[in-house]
C-alpha cells in the first residue's frame, strides 16, 4: 500500500473518529471536570466538521501538489496532530477518570494506526523530509491547537447553538 491508499484512508480514519466524538463528547464534556470543558454540541459539531473537510482537504492538497510540497506536509503534519491526540486527551484522560473518553476507540483503532503507517509512508517515498518535517509538523499542530477555539466560537454563533438561543437576533 502506498502513501495515497494512506492518505485517503487517514482522511476516512479521521471521518469515523470525529463522528464519535460528534456524538458522545458533548455529553461526557458536561462531566469531565478539569479534563475537558464542557461544550456546546452544535458548536462542538460545527468544529468537528470543519475539521473533517480540512483532512480531505489536506489529503487532496498532498496527492494533486505531489512530493515534497506544501501539501505534503500539511496532510504530514495533521497525521502527526491526529497521532497526539490518540494520547492527549483520549488515552490520558480515560486513564485518569477510569472512564471511557469519547474517541478513544477510533483513535486506538483507526488513528494511530493509519496516522503511523501514513508518516512512515510520506517519508519512505519522499511525500516529506524530515529535517522539514522537524519543523513544519509542529507548526501544522500548533494551527490546527490555535484554530479549535475559533472554530468553537464562530460554531456557537450559527442557529440551534446554545449561544444563539440565549442571544436571537
């Protein structure tokens, strides 16, 4: 299998797990304390799908621009985004409330796996390198971290948001 069967597997990979965080952590974030701040489902939504099409995007970007482009290592860096946030918060935050945390399932089954076999693949067959890849993948991380907020407000702005409730215009 090669990069492109991994590209657009990661961006299916990414679908699965934002569809269950879609519908189970809007509810948990309501009693998940200092673990995740409760969240507005429609805005939570909201920035979950935006998120699902920036894979696609990203995905599109890195098969169409080809190797070694910007493309390449913006879909190289939302792999390794998506292979942190099997650990953080999934992961840690089940294992320090013994409780299940929404997404751990399809980041443990899908994510790290394809996110994994994606990055090993973009530098195998030149997709990235990694002396660029030192810098430009914790920059796309950093984004995407810098991005949620935002993406949360402007969510919490559109009709059925908890937030457009308290305020119609």
């Amino acid at each position: 299998m090669d990069f492109h069967w991994f590209a657009w597997l990661f961006a299916v990979s990414v679908t699965l797990h934002n569809l269950e965080e879609a519908v189970w952590l809007p509810a948990w974030s309501q009693t998940a304390g200092k673990w995740h701040r409760p969240v507005d489902a429609s805005a939570f939504r909201f920035a979950v799908a935006v998120l699902t099409l920036l894979a696609y995007a990203a995905v599109l970007l890195a098969v169409t621009q080809g190797k070694e482009s910007a493309g390449a290592y913006f879909l190289s860096g939302y792999a390794l985004a998506m292979l942190l946030n099997v650990l953080f918060p999934h992961v840690l935050a089940a294992a320090v409330m013994r409780r299940y945390a929404p997404g751990m399932l399809t980041a443990l089954l899908f994510n790290l796996p394809v996110t994994v076999f994606l990055l090993r693949r973009s530098l195998e067959e030149g997709y990235i390198q990694l002396p660029t890849f030192a810098w430009a993948g914790p920059l796309v991380v950093i984004l995407i971290l810098l991005s949620i907020p935002l993406l949360f407000a402007v969510g919490g702005h559109l009709p059925g948001s908890a937030a457009a409730r308290r305020f119609p215009k």
